[in-house]
C-alpha cells in the first residue's frame, strides 16, 4: 500500500481527485466552529483529511470517508457563503464544509459528485 503521494518514487500512482484546505464544522460537545483542515479526495472515491499539508503522506489521516453513495450538495441552512455538505451512505453524520470561494465549492462538488457517482 502507498501512503500519500510521492509520485517520484512511485510514478504509477495515481493523483488525487482533489486536494487542498477546507473548513470543516466541528460539532464536538466540547468545540464548536470552523476548523481548516487539508483535504485529498483519492481516486478510490475516499475523502483523507489532516490537520495541515504537510501531514499528507506523513501522517495518518484523521479520517478517512468512503463518498460512494454519499449524499452532496450545496447547504444554505448555516447562512455563510460556500458551504456544502456530505451524508455518507454509511453512518449517520453530517460534514459541513466551506470553501474559500464559490469556485473553489463548485471544483469540490464536482470532484465529491464524481466519487458518489463511480
């Protein structure tokens, strides 16, 4: 197994999807808010996440979720610009992301669709 992407040593690999910093919504009882936190979207259709950039391929993920049949889509409800939202088909958790621009939620989505939608 290859962890992360050092693609000079193993040039077959594949690219990520997608990668780079979202916020994520925490809704620990502990902290609530907005956390940025790096994200790779792999081809296998599963969304990696870490505290920084640097942690990918160096670090194991802080959570690893499988988007195949997940449920995606733009989330209004919060009332902050760019959000989105994933229901994984497995489990009952909600993720809020927000994205720095509508741009970057629009390449986001499109590459989240691609991975629900194999």
């Amino acid at each position: 197994m290859v962890v992360g992407s050092d693609i000079s040593r193993y040039p077959n690999t594949p690219r990520p999807t997608c990668r780079g910093y979202l916020h994520k919504r925490t809704q620990s009882a502990i902290l609530k808010g907005w956390r940025k936190r790096w994200f790779v979207l792999k081809h296998n259709g599963y969304l990696h996440y870490y505290k920084h950039k640097k942690d990918e391929g160096k670090c194991r993920p802080l959570e690893v979720t499988k988007l195949e049949g997940a449920e995606v889509g733009v989330d209004t409800s919060l009332g902050k610009p760019f959000v989105f939202k994933c229901i994984p088909q497995s489990g009952n958790r909600i993720f809020y992301f927000c994205a720095t621009s509508n741009q970057e939620m629009k390449r986001w989505l499109e590459a989240m669709d691609k991975a629900v939608h194999p």
